[in-house]
C-alpha cells in the first residue's frame, strides 16, 4: 500500500512545484495508486478547509502566492515611468503582491485599467514581490491574416490566401501601414470578427512584399502557420558568445575516420559514421559501427535563453528555398555542424553488430572528433558503383566499403523484422540561381540513402535501451498501431484494387508489407501506398513506452538530430545524466515536465509538416500556373462529396475535379465505399481510376489547382452539346431521375428505422 504524505509534505510540494498541482499531479509525485487516492482526496479537502488550500477548477495551490500565469490590471505608471499592476487573482489573507511589469521592446503599449495575461516569477526584491512578462492583453488576441492587399477608395481589402476561405477584410485609410496594390502582406483583426455593418475590420501589420516571387511562397507558409522565424536579441547574444568546446572531459575521437553523408543542399551536419570488421574472435563476420552525433547540449544548456526559444520552436521547419532553423546559424551551421577537417564536440555511440545484422551490444562516450571528409550520397553511391572522384577515391577501401559491409548486415537483419516497407517518392523542387522555379522531380532512392537511415535507426534502438537500462527518464518516439475503423478502410480500398487483407488477427507490419508488396508493378501500387500511409497513425514523443509500430521497434528514442529537433537534444541531456559527464543533463524540473514537452514538440511537428505541405503544394500550383488548358494523365486520389481528388503523374500534385466538372449527369456519393455513381450512365468513380484531365486554374497563392474530367479508364465522360453556355446536367430526364434516385434513397431509410425499431420492440 502506497504510504501517504503528510499536509506539510503536500503544502512543500504545491509551494516548490505550482504548476504542477492538479490531484493527479500530486498521486503521482508521492506514488499513491489505488485505494490510497481516496484518502489523499480526503487530505486536500481538509487542507481546503483549513485554508491551506484552494482549489481553483482541478488544481490546488498556495492562496498566498500567485500562479505562475496570472490575470492582472495594469496601474497608472509611476514618476519613474515603471508599470505596476494589481493581480486580479490574489485570494490571500496577507497584504497583496506588488507586481512590476518586465516589458518587452515587442510588447504592445499598455494602459491603465488594461487587463493582461502574464507570466509571472517570484523576486525578492525591496520594492515589489512578482515580475511579470507580458503574454497577451486580455480581449486583445486578434486574429492574424495572411493575404493579398487590395487597394480602394478608402483604404482598401486584404483577401486571405487561406483555402477555401472567401472572407474579405476591410483596411481603413490610417491601418495599411504603407501597402501596396497587390502587396502580400500580414494584418490583424481590429474590432469584432462579424460585423453586421459590413466587412470585418483589420489592420496591416506587416508587409511581405511581391506574392509572385518564389520566396513568398515559403514566407506565406511561415507566417501563416504561425512558425517563429527571427531570434530574440537575447538568443543571438547567448549563441555569439559561445566557444568551441575543447578536449577536456572528451574521449579523443579524432584519429576515427568519422564521415558524414547528406544531401547535395545539406544546411548542416550533424552525424556522421565509420565501421569496420570486428576483430573480436567471438564475433565471426561481425563489425562494429561508430556513429557520432553533434553534441548540442554543450552549447544550449537548459534553462538559458537558447534553451527555451529551441524549446518554444520545438524543431527545425524545412522548405525548398529556406530553413527556419530551431538554433542561430553560428550553432546550427557552425559549432555543431560536423564539417570537415574541424574539431567538433559530439556523442558517439560505439555499436557491435554480429554476421546477421544483429547488435551485441553498445557503449556510449561524449567525445571530440575530426571528420575528413563530408560527402554527398550520390558521391558516395557512384565510389561503390565503381566511379569514385578525388575526393571519395581515397576513402573507397578504409571507410566506404566497410560502411556498405555493416549496412549489408543490418539490412538482412532489418528484412526478418518486416518495418513497413512503403514506397512513396519525395519530390524535389529546384530553383535557378535567381530563384526562379525550374523544375518538379522525383528523388532517386539509393543505397547510401537507406545505409545512413538504417545506421541511424540502430543508433537510436540503442540510445533508448541504454536509458532504459540505466533507469534515466527520456522522450521515446512512438508510434502506435492502426485504429480499426482505418484499417478497415485500408481493406475495402485494397479489395477495390482486386487485392485482399485478413481480417481477424494481430496486425503485423509484415501483413501490410505483404499488400504493399502484392501491388508493387501494378497501376494500384501507389494507391496502396497511399491509402496504407494514410491508416497510420501520426507518431508522437512521450515520456511513455508504447514502441514503434512503422519500424517494428519495441523501444525508440530519437538521439541523431539534436540540430534540428528538440526531442534528440533531451534525449542527449538523458545521456548526459545517466553517464554523469556534466552538469549540463536533465535537472529535475526537465523530468518533471517531459510530458508537457513531449505533447509541445509533438504539436511543433505538425505545424511544421503543414506548412511544408501547404508550400509545396503553392510551389506546384506555380509551376502549372502557366500551363492552364493543358492535358494531363494522373489517377484518382480521393473522392468526397463536392468532387474528386486527382494526383498527376507527372508532378504528383494533387487538384480538385469539382462535382460540377465530373460531366453531364448528377453524381450519388456513397461515403461507405468511396465511390460517385452518375445518375444517368450508372458510371461509377472509383478511388485508383486512371483519368485524363484538363488544368482549369490555378492559384499560386492557395496552393489551389482545378481540373476538368476529360476521360475515366480511358473513356469519354458524356459532354453536354455545348460547353460554353449553361451547363446542362445530363438529359432531359436528369432531373426526374435524380429525384428518383433521391426518394429511392429517402424510402431505403425510412425502411431501415422502420426495421430497426421491429428488431429493438421485439
């Protein structure tokens, strides 16, 4: 039975941890499971009663002290200029708090009488107990629009680039901040969203410049999404300060010949690799492998200024023409960036793997290495396929080929695991030196691809099992199985594609890798593909264990992009902790908030893969823009109720084929099966369907592209006599027999409930 504390030792806790109060909280901080949770119920509520306590919604705390984030009224500003202001959540006995606002050069003017959310932190200080930063005022936290500046008479409109959105928004003379006729631009909401009396009201906050240069595209994502793109002065100033790290406290990696392999573009380094045959009588066949990775948190150490904007940015955000990096570029693409011929600071990880790709076992040691070359992967794969340059030619015997031997193993290791094997092509979009897009490509996948992914795959497998066994709390990388309503959708579209999934048992990565390998060469394969990505669920980070189904892992951690994720630089500080090499691990507060910080990187993620997603899909939209009335072979994508979704081939962009374009009939859409059914002809829309359409629009701005249905299956869709007048939706009967057709759907109801209402009498 879990032994309880006493009120002193809950009224210690709620004082040192006042974030961190709700009754689960406290469960937990003492161990109390079961049983003994009702008498620690039954402990705050005569705590409460004392006066100890208040309980404010799910959580207690200290009524003579303020919660961290606090609703406040700003006073009249003193003779010296400084702000105070009256905490409006102040329930003590005892004189009231005196709170000194901390502003910011960002911060808005404030007022007095203005209501303010803010954050607050306890001083001890002569003249006031709190200081507090601003986060909002309350009632002012205005919608931001991204739009196109439209200018009038008076003032003029701002059109949103959103999708789908028609909302204009009227701009008064005195709110353009200077913007032009048809200028991108940033503006914010001024008065009520509705308003009855016309247009909603907004003022420019910022101007982006011309929409139809290529690097707007990126800027709308960024600003749309909400990304953080410029570094408080403070983070520069902490990042300009720093030192390279030296040999003291490191092993002396500088004679291994770690390497790194990236893209031609890469924008930093941060791991790198080296193998060899293991020497080791014991393990015949074997190798070990080295793989270093950039030790960031020697430079960003919790608790600073850096820390918490790495933190707040959760990750790096990725476009075709820029990077908004989670770190200063003086970090991310210099002092933790593995370049070539530098020493650099990193923690490496030593790993044995046996003749069939399986690890024996791994040491871990923080280190200073010397990379001697940094190489692209087609560098790489052309050494091994027998055209080696200058710069690889040395390296082919010592470095390269033992690197391909290891990946031979794990590879033959990572067959019998079965990780879901998906085949879905990365497209690459290019630029001109002038920046001008120029073209629309699909990456090639090659080997020394998938080598460093295995590598770092292992690496991670690694980090987690050693955190695991020494007991140190850490973020995994999970990855949890399919819910049943998606897989059942998987199965009818792979019945529908002439394929089969079992039903009935314990879903293995190796059934969906055996559908996916069954449509490999077909016209459906990379519908399949599609529709199996898109019955996974998203992956997340926790303090949890739940493992990670994609790659068939019972135990990931991600340990190899502490540049570019906040996740690894955790995870490193875990590594940090459970070696005892510094002082620069996790403290306490770090473990105690890791599920907080999971469930905020989690989120950062997918903001960050949304705004990646949204500027490929404007960079596509530009690059069909000047090819309207084209013709173009794809397959359908996606079927809903006001149209069809088409993939093309040749780009992979995806367009709507509205429901009015789809031909000269009424179409029925069926949601169980994903299908439309023309109310004329009986023609059935199918997801996988190869069609030929014509690009109607384009739109560079939404990322929007609209087509018109020419052909489905290589047949003609019924065309009407004439396209240019008004439309006519099928023959002269069309409209009895779509009213047929809906009674006919009207009475299958009615004769449903009427069924179900028999069985549920009965």
């Amino acid at each position: 039975m879990s032994t309880l504390p006493t009120k002193s030792d809950i009224l210690s806790w709620i004082s040192e941890h006042p974030t961190l109060t709700a009754k689960r909280d406290i469960a937990k901080a003492f161990g109390i499971k079961g049983a003994a949770r009702i008498d620690l119920k039954r402990l705050l509520k005569e705590l409460e009663e004392e006066g100890h306590l208040e309980k404010r919604h799910k959580t207690y705390r200290d009524p003579d002290r303020l919660p961290p984030v606090s609703v406040l009224q700003v006073k009249a500003p003193t003779s010296d200029g400084d702000l105070f202001a009256k905490p409006l959540e102040w329930h003590g006995e005892g004189r009231e708090p005196v709170v000194l606002i901390i502003p910011r050069d960002s911060d808005p003017a404030l007022g007095e009488g203005d209501r303010i959310l803010a954050r607050l932190q306890l001083v001890q200080d002569s003249d006031h107990n709190y200081e507090a930063r601003l986060i909002r005022r309350i009632g002012s936290n205005p919608q931001k629009i991204v739009g196109i500046f439209r200018k009038g008479s008076e003032g003029g409109r701002v059109m949103p680039i959103d999708k789908g959105s028609d909302k204009e928004w009227s701009v008064a003379p005195d709110s353009t901040g200077g913007a032009q006729e048809g200028e991108l631009v940033e503006a914010e909401q001024v008065g009520p969203a509705r308003n009855r009396m016309g247009l909603p009201k907004a003022r420019i906050t910022l101007r982006l410049g011309d929409p139809s240069e290529p690097r707007a595209v990126s800027l709308i994502a960024i600003h749309q999404h909400g990304i953080p793109d410029d570094f408080p002065d403070e983070v520069i100033a902490e990042a300009d300060g720093m030192e390279p790290a030296g040999l003291e406290g490191r092993r002396d990696l500088r004679d291994l010949p770690l390497v790194t392999i990236d893209p031609s573009d890469a924008r930093d380094h941060d791991d790198a690799c080296y193998a060899h045959a293991d020497d080791d009588p014991k393990n015949p066949g074997g190798h070990v492998l080295w793989v270093a990775i950039a030790d960031v948190a020697y430079y960003v150490r919790p608790g600073s200024a850096l820390d918490h904007e790495a933190r707040k940015r959760g990750n790096s955000s990725y476009f075709p023409d820029r990077v908004v990096p989670m770190l200063p570029d003086v970090l991310s693409g210099d002092l933790c960036s593995l370049h070539e011929g530098v020493p650099r600071a990193c923690i490496a990880v030593r790993m044995v793997i046996d003749a069939e790709g399986n690890k024996t076992g791994q040491t871990f040691c923080r280190g200073l290495m010397v990379s001697p070359a940094s190489l692209t992967y087609q560098q790489v794969q052309a050494a091994i396929d027998g055209t080696p340059d200058e710069q690889t030619e040395p390296l082919l015997d010592d470095v390269l080929k033992p690197l391909y031997a290891a990946y031979g193993a794990l590879k033959a290791a990572r067959e019998r695991r079965q990780p879901l094997d998906l085949d879905l092509p990365e497209r690459k979009i290019e630029f001109s030196e002038e920046g001008k897009l120029t073209a629309v490509n699909f990456s090639v996948r090659l080997d020394a691809h998938k080598l460093i992914e295995e590598f770092m795959v292992l690496a991670n497998v690694a980090t987690a099992e050693t955190l695991i066994a020494k007991k140190t709390p850490l973020l995994f990388r999970v990855h949890e199985e399919p819910p049943p309503a998606k897989l059942e959708t998987l199965r009818e579209v792979a019945e529908s594609a002439g394929l089969s999934m079992a039903k009935g048992q314990v879903l293995k990565t190796a059934h969906l890798n055996k559908l996916l390998h069954e449509a490999a060469g077909r016209d459906e394969a990379e519908l399949i593909n599609m529709a199996t990505l898109r019955s996974m669920t998203q992956a997340y980070y926790s303090p949890a264990n739940f493992g990670h189904f994609g790659l068939a892992l019972r135990s990931y951690a991600h340990f190899t992009s502490p540049i570019r994720r906040y996740s690894d630089l955790i995870v490193h500080r875990a590594l940090i902790t459970a070696h005892g090499w510094g002082n620069d691990g996790l403290r306490p507060q770090d473990i105690e908030g890791l599920e907080a910080t999971g469930e905020h990187i989690s989120t950062t993620e997918r903001r960050s893969m949304m705004a990646e997603r949204d500027t490929t899909d404007r960079y596509l939209a530009a690059f069909l823009s000047d090819r309207i009335g084209a013709e173009f072979s794809g397959r359908i994508s996606g079927i809903a109720k006001f149209g069809v979704f088409v993939r093309l081939d040749e780009t992979g962009a995806d367009g709507l084929v509205p429901m009015r374009n789809l031909g000269n009939e009424y179409f029925h859409f069926d949601a169980a099966s994903s299908t439309l059914m023309g109310a004329d002809t009986g023609t059935v829309i199918t997801l996988g369907q190869r069609v030929t359409v014509k690009l109607i629009e384009a739109a560079p701005v939404t990322g929007g592209l609209a087509f018109d249905l020419l052909t489905l299956e290589e047949t003609d869709m019924p065309r009407g006599p004439s396209r240019g007048g008004p439309r006519r939706r099928g023959s002269a009967t069309a409209g009895p027999r779509r009213m047929q057709a809906k009674a006919g759907k009207k009475n299958a109801k009615v004769r449903t409930k009427v069924k179900r209402r028999r069985t549920s009498s009965s």
